[in-house]
C-alpha cells in the first residue's frame, strides 16, 4: 500500500478516537488535502478568536488544534528594538478539543500591552504573532492589546460608507500611499508626505505655492472620481518600519492583515497611532464625497514556511504540493488555501472587521483567480450584511496552483459562478486598447486602429462574446500600478528610441484623450491608475514594484504640463455620469449597441439609447484608432437616426458644453474621439453658459508644444490670456497670437511661442518665526523659479496662540527671485489679546506696503476686505480669504499689486486652469523696476 494511504488512515484513526491531532506530524505526510480536511473537522464557527479586551480583562483565543502547547507572552513594548528585556509575563492556556481553540484570561487592564504566542508543534516551541493581531508593534513583530474605541478619530461615530447605488457607477482611481505624497512638489507638509495623514491635508497646491494647481485630496475633489482604490495599506513585511523614509515597495507582501502598515504612520512604535492616522485618512476621503477601496492579498503571505499562519498549524493555511513544496501559483513563494474552512473563515472575518471597523467601501482581490468560488460569495454575502453596495472585484486571472480536488477557482472562465456584484480586470479590453501588456513595442487600438473587435467586446461589458453575466463584473481599465503605465506603454511602442519617457508628444497627448472617451464609454465599472489623466511616466520602469519612492511617487507638476489631458478627463467623468446607459447595472445596454459603420478600418462607432427617463435620449460614440488620418461618418447608418447631434467630446475638449451642432456626416481627426448626444434632449438637460480657450504653447525651435491649457469662462465674457506660472518657469515668452477675445459655445485658441529657459534658478523661502525665540513657529514655504521672475507672499497662516507683528514685515515680501537664495522672515509674537482679528496688508511688487488694516470682530461673524486702487499698480489677483469669517486665530489677507511699467503691458488676468478651477499666476517678468524707497507703514488703522 502506498505511503501516503497508510499516513491517511493514520490519521483518521487518531481522529475516530478524539485525540489531539499533536501525534499527527504533518511533515511527514504526502496527502496534505487530507490532513487538512481532518482538521476542518475541528473548525471554530465563533467570532472571537484574537484577543478581546475589556478594562477589567483580555481573553485569547488561537486555533491551533495541531498544538500540544500554547502559551501567552506579554510585553510592555513592541519591539526588541525599543527594549530587549519588555518581557514581563507568561500564561499557558486552555485547549478545547472539541474546536481546536487555545484559551485563557487574564484580568487587569491590558491595554496598551504587546503580546505573543508560543506554540509547540511537533515538539518545537515558536513564537508566532495573533494572526487575528488588531495592532502590533514595529515591523509586525508583536500584537498589542487594543482598545480600539480610543483610536478613533473625532466624530469617527458620525463618519459612513460612501458606496454608490449600483457598482457600474463607480470610477475608481488607484494609487499607493506613499506615491500619492511623497513628491516635494506635492505641497504636502514634509512631515506627512508619503504617510496617512497626507490625504488630511486639504488646499495643497504645486509646490505649496498659493495660486498654483490643486493637489492630493484638493485634486481629487475636483477631477470629479467617486472611489480611490489604495494600493496594500495593511501591515506589510518589506519596509523596515524603522528604517529610512525613502525606502519603497508596493506592499504586495501580507504579514499582519488587520493591522495598518507602520511606515505610513507617523510612529510605527505605538500600535495606537497608525490605526488612527489610517482612520483620519479614510475619514478625509469620506468628507471629500470619495469612497475607499482596499487592496488586498489572500493569495499569499511574505514568508510561506516561517509564517505566522504556518507556525501557528503547519501545512494548513497554504496549498501545498505533494513533494511538501509550497505551490506557487501567486509567484510569489506560496498559495494560501481559501477552500480550507479556518483560512475561508479567516478571509471573511479579515473582510469584515476593515469594512466594519475602518468604514472600507470596497475590496480589491489581488490574484482573485487563486481563491475559489465559494469564499468570495461567502465574503460578498457576509458585507451585504454590513453593506451591500460594498463594492468587490479583482484579478481573475487562471492561474496554476494546487488547490483540493473540486475546487472551483474565481478565474473570468467561473464568473458565471460567482455573485454579480463581485467584478473582475478586463485584460482584453486592457490589451486591445494599448497593445499586449508583456511586449513593449506591440501596438492597441490607440496607436494602430487594430484590435477593433475586442474594443468592442470589452464597450459591451464582456456581455457580449465575453465572460461576464453582467456589466457589474467588468472592470473596464487599460493601466494600473503593474506593467507599464498607459503613457510609457505608447513611448515604447511608438518612440522606442526615446530617452525621455516624459517628454510631451502631441500624437500621444491625442491618444490618451482616445484612451479616456474609450473606457469611459464602455458598460462596467471604470478604472484608471492615478496620474494617467496627466500622462504619468514611471520612466520606462515596466515593474517598479520596488524601486526607488522617487520613480514611483506622482509628479504633480504634471498636472501643470498635461492640464487640457486632466480636463478631457474631468470631461469623461461629467458626461459618463450624466448618461445612465453607460452605467446599466444589466446586459440591456450591453447586449443593445448599435455598431455601425463596421467596414471602416480603424473606426469603431456606437450609438446607445438611453434607459427610462435618462437625461439623453440617443448617445453617439466614434472612436478613431487611426493614427494617421481622419475618418468620414455617416450617421444616417445610426438605428433611428436623429437629424440633429450635439458635440459634447472631440479631439481637443470633453464635457457637458455644447462644441457644435452637426447631422449627416461628421469628419473625426486621427487618433480622437467625438461624443454626440440628439439635441432635443441635451436643449432640454444640459444648461451650460461655458466656454473654453486652448492655450497651446510651442517650442520656438522644435515647433512642437510643450504644454497645452483650457482656460475656461461664460460664454459672451471677454477674457485675456496670460502665461502660467508653471510654463514661465521653465520657458521664456517669445511671441503670443490670439491672448484677447469673448468667451464662445466653440473652442477659441491662443498660441504662445516659448524658448526653453537655460539661466539660473533660485529659492525664495518664506519663514514664520517666534519673535523672542526665533525658532519656527509654522512650516516654511519654499518657492523656485528663474531668476529675475516675480515673486509674492500669497499668503500668511493663523498660527494658533500668535499675532503677527505688523510693525516688523520683511522689506523682501514681494520682489525678484536673484542669484543666490533669499530668505523672507515673517515675525509673530505671543497672543495677548483675545479678540479675533483679521490684518489687511496692501503690498506691491517690490514689497512696498502701501497700507495696513486691522479688522476686529465676533468670532464666527462674517468680514469682508476689498481692494484699494493705486497709481501705477495692478492688483495681480483677489486673495482667496478676501471675506470669510473670524476665527479664535488671527488671519492675514494679502493683496498684491504688480508694478506697472511703460515698456512692457500690466497684467491684469491669470488664467484658471482647467478642470481644476484654480488661479495659476499672473504677471510678465517686468525687467525695468521702480527706484523708489521702500516705504513702511507705521500708524495702523483698526476698523471695528
């Protein structure tokens, strides 16, 4: 009789008898599914496994049914690191053989005490971490008892799911914490770049500059997504918590999966404090309307055989093969096995406890393919009881690993057996688009007109010729973290030369824009990596899952560079909101698109009715994968053709403005998109007065642009363009056409000719001091550009417990950035009076202060401050705290004034960058500056 059989029937004899499975050496066996179903026969249904904590006491419970012996260790910290000698107490514990729990109680408040288990396997004691752990120390090496009512955020109780009715409704954007911040450029305060508490900040700006683009949260805000999906944020095991801050990995590397990951917080030590900084930051997306979506990893766990899962029961957690080798589907040295009912239950208690505790609006799946059919509709049918808008999906990939005979893995070939709320990665739609995702140089959709047919499949939600049974299990996307992102895919397939991954490339700019009207058309949920709205480039790097922070962090200076792709975007969302039939939960839209014009290469065109009482009748959609030329259609094909379409999206802008009436045949320009809706209905649903300006700035000796705006105002205004910021910093202003007119229902243009600026730069640090200590009091803001550029302080902050000592302003607040760095020292002294105060300081462009107000008031009573007019000055732009309310803090209102000058025009505008409605500067650099004497203000006038 073979080996294996003779060990099985070993097995069962000791468990008819009803003894401790500890005899049994699960080394030593060949028939691991065996050995592991034995042991679901002892499988605990209860739910508190873990330690729970009172005041009065702590109870521990551990399944562990292969042990002969557990004890409890307790320590007063949470690393050797800390204190090598924290150990303090041990207590054996209790087994019930009924269930295979390890127990015990110990009395006294706990809270705050780090713990660990000791268990004995096989004669070998090891000490091994709660797998059901809630907060740990540093890197995850002990548990600590938690009271996790004191870890919560203020009004936390009032906090809530932000879901959306149905899962087809969700537009999901995807970044990692650390990416997210980590850039200096971010304008996030360098303590909590790259932490939690980045996503708390709210009003950042480029480079912390005051007029400058939106960032962060404040971006997110306005670029209108309803979900941010976050890469690993649980306790992950390949960043040492301790170390340096520019260490980086995605976190694909489960250790402890309740806890959140220590170097995100800002002190890994305490186990308290990243679980609340994880609270605040979820919190923040909340309040901004956003949702968030957790990714997670059940696959497989960092270590396989040192694991705390398999020093607690060895061989049962994972999949393993049958020479004793872990299997390895994921790989990533092992598979964890989903269809054994302790690591199924522990799945869906994992699952629940974050939805429930941390308010998680949805789950991500990595490798979901390697986890079967049964757990993840036990998991789906376990969060509807929290929430069933709770949204589910992840990577069903099919997948090689060695799970127990009739396992029904969640693969796409399955998802017939699974739940249609629980939604799966469209790599056919993914590839048709950019072109196979593992050959650099293979051409999609964008940039060949190819692969029409499988566009196709993928705009009807896998519905059609697919795996889906509905759109709500699609997942419509063509870049995420892994492979390369969307725009350096089309470099390496285009340009594959090219050295400069993030170098501009007008054909690609176009691309993207296809790219956006092509996963926001289709039927299903709608996914895209963060910062491909502005043509991210991780350089070329196709698997940047461990290099450096500074490769994989968002440069949000391309927000600047890439704002027409931002607003075509913005544009995307507001038309894929607006249609409901784009997001019809059931195949009557997906089975009901209306192909036409199939025999044109390179087209796909689409017409899509609207649902009962959509806010469109009739939508639409031609796609022009064409790269080199534009293509003719005929829209009396559509079925039920309309005399009359509105463009609402074409190669330059999208959104919900009318760009022109058109009937019969419409031209579509190579590489774009056109997007019309029947005019009755849009006359009827769609009011906007907007109009746009595309400001297009071109290399004088390339002739190529380097950088393209919208500008937007109400139709019938009359506008006057000026250079950004963010371009004078980089280039010279050589030539302008087309800066002045009236805002128009069609797209006006203006041109800027530029010349790369090759000079110097230099910094501007603006600091906020203690009087009597001159130390610093608020954080320094920092601002860089070309010598002999402009500069303001744009803004001065409340500094709690301090005024502003108005007699003692710098004579540089304002002036010209000079070679060699300047220093601008704002003084404060200690509050002495409690009344609340606002301080308005009128300041030119040579830091003259022409005058001096003091507001007092009521606190929460409103003020209002307003410009004054003096010769020769043009104020720059209206503060943004011109009226607001007193507050217990003293606030500063700064109105800046440009010097005017005979030899070049004031400028008396700053454009508002699109999509993201902000101020983006004003001001030409004025060569010529006044000889006049700084002049102070002494006598101050307090108004009342």
């Amino acid at each position: 009789m073979p080996i294996k059989k003779i060990l099985s029937l070993v097995l069962i004899l000791v468990m008819m008898v009803g003894l401790n499975i500890v005899n049994f050496n699960a080394e030593t066996t060949k028939d691991y599914a065996a050995y592991a179903a034995k042991l679901d026969e002892t499988a605990y249904n209860g739910n508190d496994l873990g330690a729970t904590y009172t005041k009065k006491a702590t109870t521990f419970k551990v399944w562990s049914p292969t042990a002969s012996e557990v004890k409890v260790r307790l320590y007063k910290y949470g690393s050797e690191k800390e204190n090598k000698d924290g150990f303090f107490k041990e207590q054996d514990m209790t087994f019930d053989k009924s269930n295979g729990v390890w127990s015990c109680t110990l009395t006294g408040d706990l809270k705050n005490i780090y713990y660990t288990y000791v268990v004995t396997n096989d004669g070998k004691a090891e000490e091994v971490v709660d797998i059901y752990a809630k907060a740990v120390g540093a890197n995850g090496k002990r548990g600590m008892i938690v009271d996790l009512t004191s870890t919560n955020p203020t009004d936390w109780d009032k906090d809530t799911h932000k879901t959306v009715k149905n899962q087809t409704d969700a537009v999901i954007w995807e970044v990692q914490v650390k990416d997210f911040s980590y850039a200096e450029n971010s304008g996030v305060s360098k303590e909590n770049r790259g932490k939690f508490l980045a996503f708390t900040e709210d009003g950042t700006v480029v480079d912390g500059v005051s007029g400058n683009n939106a960032t962060c949260i404040s971006y997110l805000k306005k670029l209108g997504v309803n979900y941010v999906q976050i890469n690993p944020m649980y306790d992950f095991g390949s960043v040492d918590e301790t170390g340096k801050d520019d260490q980086f990995n995605w976190g694909y590397d489960p250790v402890n999966y309740n806890v959140p990951e220590g170097s995100f917080s800002s002190n890994p030590y305490d186990g308290n404090v990243r679980i609340n900084e994880c609270k605040q930051m979820i919190k923040a997306l909340h309040d901004a309307g956003i949702g968030v979506i957790m990714d997670v990893v059940y696959n497989h766990t960092y270590t396989g055989e040192d694991s705390y899962f398999n020093r607690t029961v060895p061989n049962y957690y994972y999949r393993m093969n049958s020479d004793g080798t872990f299997s390895d589907g994921s790989a990533c040295g092992n598979d964890t096995a989903s269809e054994h009912k302790m690591f199924r239950k522990f799945m869906i208690d994992s699952i629940t406890y974050w939805a429930s505790e941390y308010h998680i609006d949805g789950f991500r799946f990595d490798l979901m393919g390697l986890h079967d059919c049964d757990t993840m509709n036990q998991i789906r049918y376990a969060l509807d009881e929290i929430n069933p808008q709770i949204l589910m999906y992840g990577e069903a990939w099919d997948l090689k690993t060695a799970c127990d005979d009739g396992t029904v893995l969640a693969t796409q070939a399955n998802m017939d057996k699974l739940d249609n709320r629980i939604g799966a990665f469209d790599d056919t739609v993914r590839d048709a688009i950019k072109g196979n995702t593992f050959d650099a140089t293979d051409k999609g959709f964008l940039a060949s007109g190819k692969k029409t047919g499988n566009i196709k499949i993928g705009l009807s939600g896998e519905c059609v010729n697919g795996w889906a049974s509905a759109p709500t299990q699609s997942v419509v996307y063509s870049s995420c973290h892994d492979n390369y992102t969307l725009y350096d895919k089309l470099v390496s397939s285009l340009y594959p030369d090219e050295k400069d991954f993030r170098k501009r490339h007008a054909n690609l700019v176009e691309m993207t824009k296809l790219n956006a009207a092509t996963i926001f058309t289709a039927q299903g949920m709608t996914f895209f990596l963060a910062g491909e709205e502005f043509c991210r480039s991780k350089d070329g790097d196709e698997n940047s899952f461990k290099s450096s922070a500074t490769l994989n962090m968002i440069d949000w200076e391309s927000v600047n560079n890439y704002s027409d792709v931002v607003e075509y975007y913005k544009g995307m969302i507001q038309i894929h909101k607006k249609f409901n039939a784009f997001r019809d939960p059931t195949t009557t839209t997906a089975k009901n698109l209306d192909f036409f014009e199939n025999d044109t290469k390179g087209l796909v065109a689409f017409a899509v009715d609207g649902l009962e009482d959509d806010n469109f009748k009739k939508v639409a959609v031609l796609l022009n994968g064409n790269p080199d030329k534009s293509v003719k259609v005929d829209l009396s094909k559509i079925k039920n053709y309309s005399d009359d379409f509105v463009i609402i999206a074409n190669d330059e802008t999208a959104g919900l403005r009318n760009l022109g009436t058109v009937s019969g045949t419409v031209e579509v320009p190579q590489s774009s998109a056109m997007i019309l809706v029947d005019k009755d209905s849009f006359d009827k649903n769609c009011h906007s007065t907007e109009g746009a300006v595309v400001v297009d700035y071109v290399d004088n000796k390339t002739g190529e642009k380097v950088s393209t705006e919208i500008v937007k105002g109400q139709v019938g205004d009359s506008y006057s363009i000026t250079p950004s910021d963010s371009v004078r910093r980089k280039y010279k202003i050589i030539d302008k056409e087309s800066t002045t007119g009236k805002f128009t229902s069609e797209n006006k243009h203006c041109k800027f000719t530029v010349e790369a600026y090759t000079g110097e730069y230099s910094t501007v640090t603006i600091k906020f001091i203690d009087s009597s200590t001159d130390k610093a009091i608020a954080p320094s803001k920092v601002l860089k550009n070309q010598v002999g550029q402009q500069y303001f302080t744009d803004e001065i902050p409340s500094i709690k417990g301090y005024v502003l000592d108005t007699d003692a302003l710098p004579e540089n607040g304002a002036g010209l950035f000079a070679v060699g760095d300047k220093v601008v020292t704002y003084k404060f002294t200690k509050e002495k009076t409690k009344k609340c105060q606002v301080n308005v300081i009128y300041m030119d462009s040579d830091g003259n202060i022409m005058d001096i107000k003091k507001l007092e008031g009521k606190q929460d009573k409103k003020y209002k401050t307003k410009a004054k007019e003096y010769e020769n000055l043009t104020l720059t732009s209206t503060p943004k705290n011109a009226s607001g309310v007193y507050t217990k803090a003293e606030q500063t209102v700064i109105y800046n004034y440009q010097l005017n000058d005979n030899s070049k025009k004031a400028l008396v505008t700053t454009i508002a960058l699109v999509g993201l409605g902000l101020l983006a500067g004003a001001g030409i650099t004025l060569k010529v500056r006044s000889s006049r004497k700084k002049k102070r203000i002494k006598g101050i006038e307090i108004q009342k």
